[in-house]
C-alpha cells in the first residue's frame, strides 16, 4: 500500500493511523525551522551523551594560574572560568545536568498530569470540580514564584529542585488534558462503548488514550523550553544544582562576578540555555503544525 | 454585571484560601523541625518559647492554619529572622519598588508587542509578520536572567551608559522619577519587558489575523470602508483579550521578577526573597509569597471583570 497511497496520504488518514503518523513526518520533515531546531536540540542530546568523549579537558580540574583566561587562550578555546577550568569542557558537561533538570521534570508531570487531566475529564461531574478546583489553587501561583517558593523552603538541591519544578508543571498539564479529555468524551463512540457494556478503564484505554495523548504531548513539548529556563534560574539563585557540578545556571551565577574582568567569558552558559530553550520551542512548534493541532 | 462580579468574586475566595494554604505548608515542607528552620542556630531559650507561642507549633496543623492566617488577615506576617523586623512592612516597602519595575517593563512590553503583532497580523506572511514571529520565539525562549546579563555588559561594562546594579539614590527606599532614578530603571525594565513583549506580539497577531477573516470585515469592506477605518474596528475587537493579557503578564512578571531582580539588585520583593532563600529565613520567604500570590489572584480577578464589563458576551460563560 505503501507507494501508491503517498500522494493521497490527506484522503487515507481519517482512518488509517499509520497513514496519519507519516502525514506528520512528512509534515515536519518539510518545515526547514523545525527540523534545524530538532538538530539542534539532537545535538545537544548527544553531546550530553557522549560529554566524556567530546569534551578535551577534564570539567573538574583547573589551575589558577589558568583563571579567567579570555575565550581563545591557547588551548582553551572558549576561555577557562574562576577556577581555571576549561570552559569548552564545562559547557559540553553542562549539557547533562541542565538538559536533565529541565526536561526530566516536564516527563514526570506529563505522567501525573496526564492521568489526573484524564482522569477528571473522564469522570466528569464533581469529581471534575473537586480536582480541577484543587489545580486552580497551584494556578494562582506564577510559575516562576511557585518553583522558588517551593525550592525555596524545601532548600537547595538537585532533587528538591526537580521536585519542585514538576509541581509546577503538573497543573497546566493536567488542564490541557482535562480539556481535552472532556471533548473526547462527547463523541459518540464512546457513548457506543459505553453502551455496550465496556469499563471506563477500558474505554479510556481504547478509545480515549490515542485521541488525547498526541495534543498532551505536544503540549508537554512546549513546556520543555520553560522548564530548561527555569532549571537554570534555579541554580542561577544557588537552588537546584550545587559546586562543582557543571550546569549552565549554576556556571552563570558564579562567573557573574567576573563580570567586569572577562564579560563575554561570564554571558557564555547563557547562550547555551538559549539554543537549548528556543531549540525546543520551535521543535514544539513545528510539531504541533506537523500533527495539526489547535491550540 | 453585578452578578458576574460576585459570583467570581465567590469563586475566588476559596482560591485565597487556597493558596494561604501552600504558603502556610512552606514552612512544614522544608527539612527539620519547623522551629529549628526559623529560628537561628544561637536562638536562646526565651526566643524559642516566645516563637512556639507565636506559630503554636504544639498544636495540631488546622488549629496552627487558623492561628496564621488569622494573623495574616490583621496584617501581622511574623517577623524576619535576619533583621528582627515585621515581614509586612519589610514586604510592602519592596512591593512598591517592584510595581515600578514591573508597571514600566510591562508598558514597554505592551507597546513594542502590541505594535509589532498588530502589523504582522494586518499584513500576514509579509517579512515584518515573519519578524514580529522570530522576535516572539525569541522573546519566550531568551532566559531573561541571561539576558540581564548581556544588557548589563553592553550598556554598562562596555559603554558605560546606564548603572548596572541599584536603585538609584536614597537606596531601597526613595524611589523618584528623576534621572537620577530613571537610570537605574532602564535595564532591568527593558530585560523584563522581553517577556510580555513576546507574549503580546503572539497573541495580538493571533487575535488581528482572526477578526480580519471575520465576516463583519468582508462587510465593513463591502460597504466601502478604507483600511483606516477598519482598523479601528479591529482594534476596537481586539483591545479586551489584549488588555486581559496585558494584566496578566503584569502579574507574572510581579511574582517571577526575582530573577531579574537580583541580576540588577534591585529592592524589590525578588530581592527580599533572594536574601529570605539565602538566609533561609522562611517567614521572610513565607510572607512575600503570600503577598505577591493574593496580588496575582486579586489582579486576576480584577481582569476578569474589567474584560467582562469590555465585552459583555463573556459574562454568558
């Protein structure tokens, strides 16, 4: 079926799923910004990954002598930081803690959040009001207020940090999913499978999941973005990541203070969270055209 | 009108209740026993008893809720930890300071981001509608406190115009609108005003390319209107859901300008809670947060009336 149907992929996709998911690729494949963009964002992935054998010098082990050396300094290509440290490397080694504490945090609540949002749009009635009043309460809060209050209190840390950027996440997630959810619920095939006699975890399994899951994730997607910003912020204060881990925020926050002596060393990690950031952003974008959803 | 009003007003009181309630749960969240967090290492016997008066921290968690927030309601937040005074007045000297931070940086947002998004909807897929697009990508993606940074090196380090970090003359607490003044405001207000910029921009450009695609539109057209004048009805359209964010982004940027606040030093609440983190001196940390979360629900609702009373078809919702 493969290579006749192709052209008329848009005709074939109301009832094929697999017609659909290569409607997307092909979607997004087409949209130049969104595939430089997951490029970028890949990249970034993939120097996390392999930061041991990317990066040329040890992200630890500095000489004063070495300090604050300017950003094309023999054999320190992008400088050394306050403690002599090769800056190249750091930033390569940064990757892995700034990419984990912004993007592990928009998965967990993409988990929780998803199944209270379904949860509440499928059950409808004042189950839905209890729970959807309850994550009204967290909405009061502007994200980044709530994410410093809760860090804040709980102290600095790299878990405490996670945890509370995922309560921050959860709501808006959870209200997506809602919606969503409750405009799934009035079709009328689920009135079918209701009527024939299928259980609700049944039902939201079969019918529900695949419907919902797609606008959930994507807009998960463009929280990563916000979650990376903030992750960094977080450290940037001395939450979240502490000495000598590598992380961007936490590399901004102490270098801030050789401001004066090497500006453009100092204002380095923070072109890092930015590729990363609008990276994500317009993968999010390109993705939420790609599979055609409105927001 | 006077329906819809009380009714969210019924609506938002549960919420207050709410969010005293996280802000009570603060103080419990964090590690140890609640006393040991609050009082310094050195505290003595007596301050010890005193303070486990005042929390009540002997008594189950509801009857302490009620204890605090009844102290709350009377304007009584505890007292700091570092400095040994009243968190609300120490509170309300930096809210002031932020208001001036946050009101500026959210004119020039709504200026620059109005402007922008209504040009790029009025003339869609033309290069300024792709700007105005890039610039609003940029504009959510930048992180801020970054930003600060660059702006502070630019404009400071390298050229020397304006101050990096301060407030100006007088400190934290003699706020004019003097030159003097002034200089210390234009970075951080333009660094803050990124943000709202980029959200406005997105949703004026959404919002213009929506009404023109309106059938009262083809008819305005039909009936001979020149662009001037439709303009005017689009803006017209538009101004509700636009201003409705414009009150919100000013409350956003109320509650998440620590950040920026603490790359300028600015006196502001972001500043106190820095130092309230830093110290850990959670009744600072506390009644700040309170304060700016009943300031983001109370602007909340005003903005929900205001664009009810602008568009009347919403109170059917």
């Amino acid at each position: 079926m493969a290579v006749a149907q192709t052209d008329f992929d848009t005709l074939a996709t109301a009832d094929k799923p697999q017609g659909y998911w290569r409607g997307v690729g092909r979607r997004f494949l087409r949209d130049k910004v969104a595939v430089a963009a997951a490029c970028v964002a890949g990249g970034m992935i993939l120097m996390a990954v392999f930061a041991p054998w990317v990066a040329p010098q040890d992200p630890f082990q500095g000489t004063m002598i070495r300090r604050l050396s300017p950003i094309g300094s023999e054999g320190y290509p992008l400088g050394a930081d306050e403690l002599g440290r090769d800056m190249l490397s750091r930033l390569i080694y940064g990757a892995r803690l700034s990419l984990f504490m912004g993007v592990t945090p928009v998965l967990i609540a993409f988990l929780i959040g998803s199944a209270i949002g379904i949860a509440a749009g499928y059950a409808g009635g004042w189950v839905n009001s209890i729970i959807m009043r309850v994550l009204d309460v967290f909405y009061a809060f502007p994200s980044v207020l709530l994410a410093i209050a809760i860090s804040g209190a709980l102290g600095a840390g790299i878990l405490n940090g996670l945890l509370s950027l995922t309560v921050v996440f959860i709501p808006p997630i959870a209200r997506v999913a809602e919606s969503v959810t409750t405009s799934v619920r009035k079709l009328e095939y689920i009135e079918a499978a209701v009527a024939s006699g299928a259980s609700a975890f049944t039902i939201v399994r079969v019918h529900v999941l695949g419907n919902v899951l797609g606008p959930i994730f994507v807009y998960a997607t463009s929280l990563i973005s916000v979650s990376m910003i903030l992750a960094a912020g977080l450290s940037f204060l001395g939450l979240g990541v502490s000495p000598p881990n590598p992380e961007w925020g936490l590399m901004l926050n102490t270098l801030r203070n050789a401001i004066y002596v090497q500006p453009w060393l100092a204002a380095l990690p923070g072109v890092m969270i930015f590729l990363t950031s609008i990276s994500f952003n317009m993968l999010s974008d390109g993705l939420r055209s790609a599979m055609d959803i409105k927001q | 009108m006077l329906i819809f009003t009380l009714r969210r007003i019924a609506y938002t009181i549960p919420i207050m209740l709410g969010v005293s309630l996280v802000c009570f749960a603060l103080v419990h969240i964090s590690p140890g026993d609640p006393l040991v967090s609050i009082l310094p290492p050195d505290a003595s016997v007596d301050l010890q008893q005193q303070l486990m008066a005042i929390y009540g921290f002997d008594r189950s968690y509801p009857e302490q809720f009620i204890r605090w927030l009844s102290r709350a309601l009377q304007g009584d937040l505890g007292n700091s930890i570092a400095t040994g005074r009243p968190v609300t007045s120490e509170v309300m000297n930096a809210v002031g300071n932020t208001l001036i931070l946050a009101v500026t940086a959210t004119i020039i947002g709504f200026t620059f981001g109005g402007l922008f998004g209504f040009v790029a909807g009025f003339f869609r897929d033309s290069w300024i509608d792709k700007l105005a697009s890039t610039l609003a990508v940029v504009g959510v993606s930048v992180p801020h406190y970054w930003l600060g940074m660059v702006l502070v090196i630019v404009f400071s380090v390298e050229l020397g115009w304006f101050p990096a970090t301060g407030a100006g003359p007088g400190g934290s607490s003699q706020w004019s609108w003097d030159w003097d003044h002034l200089r210390h405001l234009v970075l951080p207000a333009v660094t803050m005003s990124v943000i709202p910029m980029g959200i406005v921009a997105r949703t004026v450009r959404a919002l213009v390319a929506d009404i023109l695609q309106q059938e009262f539109v083809t008819g305005l057209r039909a009936k001979g209107l020149l662009d001037r004048g439709v303009l005017a009805h689009v803006i017209k359209n538009a101004a509700p859901t636009a201003l409705a964010v414009m009150g919100l982004q000013l409350g956003y940027l109320l509650g998440g300008s620590i950040l920026i606040e603490t790359v300028f030093s600015w006196p502001g609440t972001g500043f106190l809670l820095g130092q309230a983190i830093f110290q850990r001196d959670l009744p600072l940390l506390q009644g700040t947060i309170l304060v700016l979360a009943m300031f983001f629900v109370i602007l909340n609702l005003v903005v929900d009336v205001v664009q009810s009373a602008l568009d009347p078809r919403l109170q059917r919702g």
